[in-house]
C-alpha cells in the first residue's frame, strides 16, 4: 500500500475532522452536565430559602386571623375607628414585614395571600360600621367567625398544599 501525499493529507485531515467531531462533542456534554450539576445545587440552596418563605407567610396569615388578632390586640379605648385604625395598621405592618417573601413563593399562592388579607380587611370594616363601640365590634367578629372560617384559613391551606409539592 503506497500512498500518495495527497492521499495522505487527506487521511489524515479525515482524521483531524473526526477527532474534532468527537472533542467538540465531549466538551458539548460536558458542558451540559457542569449546567445540570449547577441547576442542581442551586434548586438545592434555594430549598431552604423558599421554605422559609412560606413559612413566613403562614405565620403572617395566622397573625392576620381576625380571631387571634382580637385577643392579641386589645383596645386602648372604647373607640370603634381608633381600634380599627390599630387593627389595620397591625395587618400593613405585618403585609410590609414580609412583601419581600413574594420573590420565592408562586404568584399564585401570593394572590391568594392578597385575596385573604383584603377579605379580612373588609370584613373588619364592615363589621366595625355596623358596631356602637370596641366591646360590641369584638363581640361581632367573634359571632362572624364563629360560622365560617376566616379567608385566612384558605390561605394557609393554599399554603400548605404549595409546600407539599415542594417537598
């Protein structure tokens, strides 16, 4: 077998093209599996942190029951708007405390958070138009709730239904 140069140049650049094919796709999958590994580690990391997350937003959506907040909040006056004011400024502090958790839950779940703080403003404003003094307006929202749940309580079932698929 006498080869030419020409032969010989083309055989061994034949053999160039395919150790490059081959090189280029080993790098291609490596590569590709560095992102997996990453994508991995950072799904891993942020765990904790989404948790966390939802956690605070359960704990905001228990701070916000109206029940529990009528006996942790106690008038300091027998004034229905002044209470009321109090009360409302007690669920903004704690909506801004946590506004940042947004980030790291569903835009789902953080509509429904939304959705149960509202209804739970209204429900105290309404409750509190129709009420004569701060011992009446107390006495009201215990017999609302006495019937149904809270909108918070969805909310925390939408919660923790969210941190079931996660986990």
């Amino acid at each position: 077998m006498d080869f030419s140069f020409l032969e010989m140049i083309a055989i061994v650049l034949g053999i160039g093209i395919i150790a490059f094919y081959f090189f280029n796709l080993q790098v291609k999958s490596q590569n590709n599996q560095q992102k997996i590994d990453l994508f991995a580690d950072r799904k891993k990391e942020a765990l904790p942190i989404k948790l966390q997350a939802y956690e605070r937003m359960l704990l905001f959506c228990e701070r916000i029951n109206p029940l529990k907040m009528l006996v942790r909040v106690k008038p300091a006056s027998d004034s229905i708007d002044d209470y009321l004011f109090v009360l409302l400024q007690n669920i903004e502090q704690e909506f801004e405390h946590n506004l940042v958790q947004q980030l790291y839950i569903s835009d789902e779940c953080w509509n429904v958070i939304i959705t149960s703080k509202i209804a739970i403003i209204n429900k105290l404003k309404q409750v509190a138009a129709s009420s004569q003094n701060t011992l009446d307006f107390r006495e009201k929202m215990m017999l609302v709730y006495q019937n149904t749940s809270p909108a918070t309580d969805t909310a925390i079932a939408y919660l923790k239904n969210e941190i079931k698929k996660i986990i």
